[in-house]
C-alpha cells in the first residue's frame, strides 16, 4: 500500500483559488504468494491491484483571469477618435481542475508463464472542466464570437483494457503474440446549466454538440436519406398537406429527412449522426527469433469510429476552387448514376455540400502497422 499527498499552486488562478491538495492511493495483492496457493497448478502468477487518486489541470491562458482592453480608432462624423474597447474577457472566479481517477485490476499468467493475462477497469472523472466558452452576445462585449475561460462542470470515462500475451520456445526458434483490447466511453455529467454546447464550425454551423448525460463530442446534424433520381421523386417528398419539404431540391439533390414530420426541414429534425470514438481499440505485437535472425511487427486499429469529412464540400467547386479530383464521374449525373454523391452544382440551392448532414460522416475503422522489423545479429 502506498499513499501520497500534493500540493500545487499556480499563479494562473486568483487570490484564494491558486493552491489545491491532491491525494492518491494504491494498493495491490500478490495472491500467488500465499500460503493457499502453493499447491494449484493453474496459475504461475496472480495479483491483484488497484489505486485511487486526483491530479489537478491549469492548461489555460496566462491572463485568464484578466478582463483587457485595447487600442481602436472609431470616425465621429469626419473626425478620427481614438479609443479602447473590451478585446478579452476575464473570470475572476476560475480554480483548478480536478481528474480524479480510479482503477482495478488483475494480472495473471498460465502454462509455466507462457500465457500472460492482464485486465484493468477504470474510471476517471473531471470535475470544474476548464473550457473556453462563447460569450452570451447579450453581455454587450462587441466580438461576438470571443471566448472565456469558465469551470463548466464535470465529464466522465469509463472504460477497460485486456492484454494477452503468449510467449514460447521451440528448439531454436522462439516468438512471442500479444493482444491488446480497449475501449473507453466519454460522457458529459454536466456543464454549465445554460444548454448544450456546439463546436466545429462549418458553413455557419456547428459539427459536434455536447449535452448534459450525453456522450462527448458527437456529430448532430440531419439525415441524409439517399439521392433524388427523378422530379417524381421530388414531388413525392412532401407534408401531410401536399407541400414539398424541399422546395429547393431538384433530381440529384440529397433528401433529408424530416424527423419530426412537420414537413419543415429546420433545427428540429437533427439528431446525432456520428460519434467520433472507438468502440474497441485493438494492438497486435508479434516477435520472431530464429538463431540469429529475429522479425518485429506493430499494428494498431480502431473499430466502430465515424469521421465527419469535410473536405467532401469542396466537391463541387461551390467555393470557387477546382471540382474535387475523381468526383466528376462518381457523382449523380443522371438517374441510377448515383445514391451517394449527389449532383456538381455551383448554386447548391439544396445545401448538398455545405449543410452538416450524415452525407459528410464515414466509417473511421483502421488497422496500420506501425513498426515492421527485419534484424539480423
């Protein structure tokens, strides 16, 4: 069992908030080395751990908590005045950041120790998460879109690793197999109180939205519900009264969905449409010795991860530059052309490329190796 007990200070935060303790705690078991072990052949080694503990986070700007102002020059009529104006917001009320985590484990091996076995659980939660966010434009500071360090609230992640590894030898040839398993969840707890939080500009909106309860950093925006191949099927996308939902839409635009079946497109029919985290990451190490040839190789990979690629807006040339390579032929260009990409305009009246819709979301599932090793000693 080991303790410790720390005290940091910054002078980052103001008067009566620079200096917080964070404890810590671990302890573990080596069961192998008991008494009641010692005539069981299945395990060659067994322990048993787990520690708690906090550690602080000042990552913000030097002058957070100062509220500064600079130089302009504003015309009265014909005459140049010269004056100040607010250009960074300060809070005086900031304090440390609180990760505090805690863990469990096991570590395990079989088979005289060729089979290593090792799994850990954990959680590890922030409280007063230091976040720049967006000054309410009500306050009256002129840069709408200034920013200021604020404690927000708290997030959570949970989540557990497994590692297996088998190692052997057989006359002069001997190797070595190791798997590594994780996965992790982020989750908000809460953050300030005054609604959800949006980040990731595009086009005037915003990407990710993070809300209270829910996970961190996913993408919200509308459905992508296929290709239009033909004005029937234009005019068959309509409200209960008739009206088309997409008045602007023409055969080779994206049909959205309209979720809440108003027959209005608008901010009410996003929903979430992607999540940037892995459901499970994955290691594979493998190790070759043959006398005096030996072969090293790495992968790693992810599984389950969406991205939201934006450089899919540049497709059609809406902002000015050249149709993006390759895409000319694969997009919709006549009915059964396409499902996918749908038509190269300039105009874009349907808002094909620039609305953040599930057509910019794909599947970020990898596997890369990332050492491939050939030695001869």
């Amino acid at each position: 069992i080991s303790a410790s007990l720390r005290a940091d200070g910054s002078s980052r935060f103001p008067k009566g908030s620079k200096y917080a303790l964070f404890p810590s705690v671990s302890a573990s078991w080596r069961v192998i080395s008991e008494a009641f072990m010692q005539d069981q052949d299945i395990f060659s080694d067994l322990k048993l751990r787990g520690g708690w503990g906090r550690v602080g986070n000042q990552n913000i700007n030097n002058n957070a908590t100062l509220t500064l102002l600079s130089e302009t020059q504003y015309y009265y009529g014909n005459t140049l005045a010269n004056g100040y104006f607010v250009s960074t917001v300060g809070n005086n009320q900031l304090k440390w950041e609180t990760v505090e985590d805690w863990n469990v484990g096991v570590d395990m091996s079989f088979l005289d120790s060729r089979l290593g076995v090792t799994f850990e659980y954990f959680q590890k939660k922030s409280i007063d998460m230091l976040y720049q966010k967006q000054n309410i434009l009500s306050l009256g500071y002129d840069n709408w879109n200034s920013q200021i360090w604020m404690n927000i609230g708290s997030m959570k992640a949970s989540g557990w690793e497994l590692s297996l590894n088998w190692q052997d030898k057989v006359s002069d040839f001997s190797y070595n197999v190791g798997v590594n398993l994780s996965a992790v969840k982020n989750r908000a707890i809460k953050f300030s109180g005054d609604g959800p939080i949006q980040t990731g500009g595009f086009n005037s909106d915003q990407i990710i939205r993070n809300e209270d309860g829910g996970l961190i950093s996913r993408f919200y925006g509308y459905v992508a519900d296929g290709i239009f191949q033909n004005w029937s099927e234009v005019y068959a996308h309509t409200n209960e009264h008739g009206k088309l939902i997409q008045d602007k839409a023409q055969p080779g635009d994206i049909r959205f969905k309209d979720l809440n079946h108003d027959g209005v497109l608008d901010e009410n029919d996003k929903t979430w449409i992607g999540n940037p985290y892995p459901d499970l990451m994955v290691g594979l190490n493998l190790g070759f010795n043959y006398k005096n040839f030996d072969f090293t190789a790495n992968f790693y990979g992810t599984l389950g991860n969406d991205i939201f690629n934006k450089t899919k807006g540049l497709y059609s040339g809406v902002s000015g530059q050249n149709v993006w390579a390759g895409t000319l032929e694969k997009a919709w260009h006549g009915e059964g052309t396409s499902n996918d990409i749908p038509r190269l305009s300039y105009n874009d009246l349907n808002q094909n490329y620039t609305r953040v819709s599930s057509f910019f979301v794909e599947d970020g599932s990898y596997m890369r190796c990332k050492l491939l090793q050939v030695g001869y000693t």
